[in-house]
C-alpha cells in the first residue's frame, strides 16, 4: 500500500466541481511517481470497475425508481 499522497486544488481554480484538467492530469502522473504506463493502466482499471459497478445497478435497479433512465456505457464524442 502506497502512503496517502495530498494534493491541493489549483488556486486558479475558483470552481470547485470543475478543477483544472491540466492538474488533474499532472496529479495523476505524480501519483504514480510519472510513470505514464502505471497511470494508464490505473485509470483502465478504475473505468472497468465503474463498469461492472454500473452493470450491477442496472441488473437491481428497477425501472420506475429510475424512471425509465437507462445508463450508458459509452460517453458522448467529445
């Protein structure tokens, strides 16, 4: 296990809920000590358990307490 690494928000960053995708991204390669490779392949990870997370909602997930909302699992072209 990995000790806790902090990072603070980018200062110019006045919207919380929207950081800095530059940040982000030097984040997560500081995280993983700038290996390109390693960061790659955590986020490949994190994205394939989103979605086994999100195929298991959607098996329990009745549809009238989603009103008839079905998930994607494919985002929208950028």
């Amino acid at each position: 296990m990995q000790p806790a690494k902090t990072f603070g928000p980018d200062p110019a960053c006045s919207d919380a809920a929207c950081p800095d995708p530059a940040w982000e991204v030097e984040a997560v390669l500081a995280w993983h000590d700038d290996d390109a490779k390693a960061a790659i392949r955590s986020l490949l990870d994190d994205c394939r358990h989103l979605r086994r997370q999100l195929a298991l909602a959607e098996s329990v997930m009745s549809r009238g307490m989603a009103r008839g909302w079905t998930p994607r699992y494919e985002r929208d072209a950028l």
